[in-house]
C-alpha cells in the first residue's frame, strides 16, 4: 500500500519540485528522525521557533504535530505563554489563537 503524497508535495509538488525533495528526505527524513532528540521534544522546539520568529503559515502545521507527536494541549500553551515573554506578546498571542482554533477544530 503506497501512501499518498506529503504535505509538501501537496502544497508546492507542481512549483517547486526540488524544495519538496529536501523537505521530505532532509528536513523530515534525516534531520526529524535523528536520535538526539525524539520527535515530541523537536516538535515543541520547532513549535516555539514558529511561533517566536511569527511564522503563523508554518505553525498551524506544526500545531497540529507536535500534538500527534504527544505534546499536549496544556504543555503547548505553557510553552507559547513563556515565548509571549521572550519573543513578543503578539507572537505569543498569536500563536495561542492558532491553538485555541485547532483545538476547537479537533474536538
């Protein structure tokens, strides 16, 4: 059974054929799946990132992940609470609203 295409191939397959390349095989291939950190640790690092650099398109997804990688919905606020103080306020904001969004979304 082959699965079907990957959001990113989903998402820019027919523009930008290469750029999905390295996100599947790179980004999510190797660099997601080293040992070092396990996937629910990368997900709250990179959900943090997102939301303090204020990359609302990148973190909707990633939300969305770091759920499924078992980072839960009180975990997610505390950590986007705590980037309010160190990235800015409508970083934080920000974020928490996609959050509270997918969460109502998925209940």
């Amino acid at each position: 059974m082959t699965k079907g295409p990957s959001p990113a191939q989903r998402l820019l397959g027919d523009l930008a054929p290469k750029m999905v390349e390295l996100t599947d095989e790179v980004l999510f291939g190797d660099v997601w799946r080293r040992a070092g950190l396990s996937p629910r640790d990368r997900s709250l690092i990179t959900v943090s990132v997102l939301a303090a650099t204020y990359r609302p398109e990148q973190l909707n997804s990633h939300l969305r992940l770091a759920m499924q990688n078992g980072v839960t919905k009180d975990e997610l606020v505390e950590a986007l609470t705590h980037v309010a103080f160190y990235a800015g306020w409508p970083s934080g904001m920000g974020a928490l609203t996609q959050l509270k969004a997918i969460v109502e979304e998925t209940q």
